[in-house]
C-alpha cells in the first residue's frame, strides 16, 4: 500500500478565491508565479466543507495531501507546491483533530474500487484506472495557428447531429485505431463526406467527461450517449485514440482541439451539445463523485423539505438559483470557446437552467441574462432543447432573442403527414388537413412571435438521437428496445411512424418503394422549411436501429453507422444532397437577413386549382394537396412547392403569374420530385397557369 505524505500546516497564504480550480498563482515571487512550475492556486468552492484537503500525484511521483489553509465565502484556497502539468489529483473533507498523527489517511488512493477523493468541478481533465478517478493539472500549450470560426449565419446554416464514436467507428476507409475517435472525426475522409454532403455545422452529444449510471453497470451496458456529465471542463478521454490515451491527458486535450481545428479549415462548425440539468450523482442513493461531498445544498436543488426537487428525470437537478452553480456552468462555455474554439452549444433539457425560486421557467433567469450580455457566449450559437420533465416544462418559442429552440411542433407536424396521416389513409380512414404542415413549412413563426424572434428562431428536426432513425420511422410502427434490458418499457410510445404494411426488414418490394418516397418526403420537407435544419448522422444514407428508438446504452452495431454502400442508401444519399443543394439555392437570391422580417419574404399559398386557400380548405381532411409560392419584398419569385398528401395522383394547376415585364406566363422547371420519376422529370417545364402532374404522397419542387 502506498501511503501519501501528509502537510499539516495550515498558515494562511498568498492564495486567491478566484479563479475556481488549479491556476498559475500570482504572489509576486517569479519561482512561485512561474505558468510551468509546480506551484498551483487552488481554489474550490466547498460550503459543506469545513475544512478541505487536496491529495495529489506527480508525474511518477507519491501521493502528497495538503490542507488548503483559507476560506473565502465557501471557497477553500491556498497556494500548493509539487503539483506541475500531468498531476492527478482530488479533494476530501480533513478529518477531525487534523494535526494529529492520528489523521494520516489509511485509505490506498489507487486501491481498486476506491473513490476517497472528489474531483474538481473545474477539473480541465480526468483520469480514470482501477476504479479511481481523479483530476489532472493540464497545460495549454496547443498551435491553433490561423484557426478561426467559420461564423456561419443562421439562415445559411445546416447542423448535422453525431456522435464521435458511432460516426466513425465502422468507417471503412479510416485507419482501425482512428475510428470511433476524434481523431477519426476529422479524417479526410469524413470530412469529404459532410462537406458533400452540403451540411454547414457538426453538433457532437456530450463530449464532456461521463460515467455509465449504476443500473446501467449491473445490466453491463455503457452509457452511449453521454448524458451522464461528471466533469464540465473535461473532454471524455474515451473518445480519443488509445495513444492519445496513453499518453495523458494533454495528448487527449490535443487530438480533441486538432478535430476542431481541421474541421474549421474545412469550413465546418463545431457545436457541442452539453448536459448542465443535472450531473452524475444522481439521486440520494447515486454515487459521490463530486458535488454531492463539496456542498450538495448548494449544488442541487431542493424542496422544502430538503428533498432533491428532480425536474430531469435523473435523480437530481442543479441549482441554477445558486450564483455559484451560474457561474460554474458560465466559466465551463466560456473555457469550451475560449480554449477549444467551440462554435455554440445545444443545452439537454434547457427548462430546468431557466428555473426560478418558485421552480418555474422564467424568459429572464439570471442565467439568460448572463449569456447574453456575456461578449464570448453572445456571439456563438446556442440551440436550447426547450423542455424537460418537471411542471410546466414544455417552452417551445418562449427562449429569449439570441436563441434558436429545438422545434418538436415542426417534428410532430410533418411526422403526422407524412406518416401517421398516410397510414390512415392507407386503412381506409382520412388524414389530418394541411394547416398544420403549412405551419411548419413557414417556419412556425407564430410560435416564435412573442419571444421577439424571427422564423430562425426554429430548429428544425424530423429525427433525433432519441427516438427511431429516419429510415426506422418507414419501417417499424412500434418500439423495439428490448435489448436495453427494460422489457421494452423505455422508449417514446408516440412516434408518429408507419411501417407501410410490414412490420421491420422485407423484401417485399412495393412496400420498399413507399418507403424509400416517405424518406424522401421527410428529408425534401426538412430541407425547403424555413428556418435551421438538422439532419442526425446516418439518415443520410438509410440508417437503422431495428426499431430500437432509445439506443442510449448501446455501444455496437446497433448504433455505429454503416457505411456499406447499398443501392438504397445511395438513393438516399443522392436525395438528401438534392434538396440540400436546392435549399442553398434558393437562399443565394434571398436579401442578406432574409428572413428576418416578415416584410422581406413573402408566402402565397394556393390550392389544387391555382386558387387561393380558403378558410374551409386549410382544415378540410379531404384536402390534402397544397401549393406554396415563394419569393421576397421586391416581387421576385424563387420558387414553387407543391405537395400532394392524398393517396392519388392529382393535376394541379400551378398558381398564374406573369413575367417581371408584366407579359406572358412565367415558366417554372421542376427541380425535385420526391416521386420514383425524379430522374425522367426533372428539368421539365411548365408554363404558371397549366396543369401538371404531382404523384401521390409526393412532393414536387420548382424554380423560376
């Protein structure tokens, strides 16, 4: 057993209660202030503490535990010697009576199964072996050389959600030991893929160092996703090649930033999505890894009663009443842009950061106030999840200006139209009316309207990493999770899916061939909506889950995309490309800030005859073709879509319109159709006023 060397003074010092964490001191002496010397200002917030130690672990060295002599205001701090670049270390509690001899820990700090010490909330990385996990002292030396933000506007940008591991993981033309990494992330040929692809912004699930929760470990399955946060400051090691790891914490911290860094210089974005609602600890009975031994009132929130007030569905959620916990999670952005050059963020459950006293959202939480008028957060993306599980959760529109808000109306509203709805056609039953898509369509600007917020206020997402993939959505009308060890119990019931006659994989081939056009449906709709698009890894090219719509513990096959080129999802692979490049299209013509300002686009809707929609049309089942006519303030028409959600084949006549001179009928050129006819019509044109032929369950997309 190796036991550590105990320092039991306890003489107040030179140290300072900011900033948080492990810092370069700053005492006037050069041997003491030197930024590559051993000695460190520590610095942790810890009101349940009355006293803190920290032990550390040079580099090869012994572990050394020292008593931090000064308390600010529940910060401890105090200057620590001996703790250069590469040290683990942690904190504890000092047991009482401290000087005696008698308080030499008996605990071995690398004994298997062990975890006597909490890491540091403003720990820049972790380490974890046998069982013990500590945090490191990392430095920040890394050349980003010219790197800069590709700052894409938000009417120009197209997130595409990953995850780093799954991304890569099966990759055939990515070296065996970069896969599944952050390195493979940036490899060549990924970056090919999503530059051809046309998407603008990679958002990553949580990078953030995680553990697998305790019911997971029983059953044996990890924690996939990530949403399980233990360090804010810390990139997940895991996610880095095993030389990376083996070579510390600072080659981790390296390979992260060189992602970063590749895929700027190729144009790309990098958003991370990040789990501040709640941390690792869980509930009462969860594990202390951190918080919970630091402060756990304070932290957490609580009822009246001194009871964890969960709005997460995680055990716990943090207390965003609390200015220590604002500021925490404030310091942990700021670090992510300053340090990684991170493009924005999407927050998990972003409800319960917006919480006041009385456990209600409020528009004006301190904590949105603070990153907005914050000059390093208020210039980079940030995508709220606008819900979580407690009262009065669900907030879709209701985030203040400067926030985009992930829309489930725009999800729930083209699933049903193209899924739900079609599948009671097909059981000889009636569909819902169009109003509701058309809505979508244009953005859901009414819902954005009392947040001040424009149409790209409007996240927009047909899929998700919860729930079925684009491709599963076609093929299964039920969950499958059974392999998650629930019984199936997991897992959203409402999803809005149809299998199209069969339930899973077939040969069949007419039920194949509707399948294949829902998908295109689904990515044509995503692509022509206003607003901001998100694509999830893999609908691309016809991924699936086996119905498997909650894959969180699944770290396999199952979740890893495949790359096999197959005919179906070259198919897909073409369409989605398709309407992505007609999307950049269209959006070349528009005004700089379109569309901003109702007053600088306008929408004109018509009917199956060219006319007009009527009051009773919008909300008539029996109507389910409908045409958008697209343009700007100054006249100029860029486009025409038109939808048919009927089970038949329909005539339309397009909308009449003259030249800008005035004269003639302009011609409008089918660009898109989502019909199996693509390839023999496209280019085809037809003269405003005439008629022609829209497929049904089809969408067919002009310009002019």
């Amino acid at each position: 057993m190796v036991m550590p060397f105990i320092d039991t003074a306890s003489t107040v010092d030179a140290s300072r209660a900011f900033p948080l964490g492990i810092s370069v001191p700053h005492t006037g002496s050069p041997a003491v202030d030197d930024p590559r010397g051993a000695f460190a200002n520590v610095a942790v917030y810890a009101p349940g503490v009355t006293t803190l130690e920290i032990a550390f672990q040079p580099p090869g060295g012994t572990w050394q535990v020292k008593t931090l002599p000064n308390l600010t205001d529940g910060v401890h701090h105090g200057i620590v010697e001996g703790i250069p670049a590469g040290s683990r270390y942690g904190f504890r509690a000092s047991p009482e009576h401290e000087a005696l001899p008698l308080s030499m820990p008996s605990t071995d700090f690398d004994a298997v199964g062990e975890q006597p010490l909490l890491m540091d909330p403003y720990g820049r990385a972790v380490d974890e072996r046998e069982g013990l996990i500590t945090s490191v002292r990392v430095g920040n030396d890394f050349d980003w050389g010219l790197d800069r933000s590709p700052r894409v506007p938000w009417r120009n940008t197209i997130v595409y959600e990953a995850h780093v591991r799954g991304q890569t993981k099966l990759h055939p033309d990515i070296p065996e030991e970069l896969q599944g990494t952050y390195a493979g992330m940036a490899h060549p040929a990924m970056i090919e893929h999503l530059i051809s692809l046309g998407i603008t912004a990679i958002q990553l699930l949580p990078v953030h160092f995680h553990v697998d929760e305790p019911h997971l470990q029983q059953l044996g399955l990890p924690n996939y996703w990530g949403y399980n946060t233990a360090a804010f400051f810390a990139p997940h090691p895991g996610y880095a090649t095993e030389a990376a790891q083996a070579a510390g914490a600072h080659a981790v911290q390296d390979e992260f930033k060189g992602m970063v860094k590749l895929l700027h210089a190729a144009g790309l974005e990098v958003i991370l999505d990040v789990v501040y609602n709640h941390t690792a600890e869980g509930g009462k009975d969860g594990p202390t890894l951190s918080f919970r031994g630091l402060g756990e009132m304070q932290y957490y929130r609580h009822d009246g009663h001194g009871r964890y007030v969960d709005t997460t569905g995680c055990g716990n959620s943090l207390n965003f009443a609390e200015p220590r916990v604002v500021q925490l999670v404030l310091d942990s952005l700021r670090y992510w842009v300053n340090e990684f050059h991170i493009d924005g963020f999407r927050f998990d459950l972003a409800v319960t950061l917006c919480r006041n006293g009385a456990n209600e959202f409020d528009p004006r939480h301190p904590f949105l106030v603070a990153v907005g008028a914050d000059p390093v957060l208020s210039g980079v993306k940030l995508i709220s999840e606008p819900w979580d599980v407690g009262y009065g959760g669900w907030q879709t529109g209701k985030f203040p200006a400067g926030w985009v808000d992930w829309n489930d109306h725009f999800r729930d509203a083209v699933r049903s139209f193209w899924l739900a709805d079609r599948a009671a056609i097909d059981a000889g039953g009636t569909g819902g009316p169009v109003a509701r898509l058309a809505d979508a369509l244009s953005g859901s600007a009414r819902l954005f309207e009392a947040s001040g917020r424009s149409r790209l206020a409007s996240l927009n997402l047909v899929t998700a990493h919860d729930g079925f993939t684009l491709a599963d959505l076609t093929a299964y009308d039920r969950k499958h999770n059974e392999a998650n060890g629930e019984q199936n119990r997991d897992g959203h019931g409402d999803n809005r899916s149809y299998n199209h006659g069969f339930e899973g994989p077939t040969e069949d081939l007419e039920i194949l061939a509707r399948r294949a056009q829902s998908r295109r449906n689904l990515m044509a709709c995503l692509m022509i909506s206003q607003g901001v698009p998100m694509i999830t890894a893999g609908d691309e090219i016809c991924r699936t889950q086996q119905g498997n719509n909650n894959a969180y513990c699944q770290d396999n096959a199952l979740t890893w995309i495949d790359w096999t080129n197959t005919t179906e999802s070259h198919a897909m692979l073409r369409t989605t490309k398709r309407v992505i490049r007609l999307r950049k299209e269209f959006l070349a013509g528009q005004p700089h800030d379109y569309p901003t300002r109702d007053t600088q686009s306008y929408f004109h809707w018509f009917d199956v005859n060219g006319k007009p929609m009527s009051a009773d049309t919008w909300h008539d089942p029996g109507h389910r073709v409908i045409q958008l006519l697209l343009g700007s303030d100054d006249g100029h028409v860029d486009g025409l879509v038109v939808v048919n959600g009927g089970a038949d084949d329909v005539k339309v006549t397009l909308p009449r319109l003259s030249n800008d001179d005035g004269t003639g009928h302009r011609l409008f050129e089918l660009r898109v159709t989502t019909s199996e006819l693509h390839d023999r019509r496209q280019g085809a044109r037809v003269a405003s006023g005439e008629r022609d032929l829209v497929q049904a369950n089809t969408i067919n997309i002009y310009r002019t």
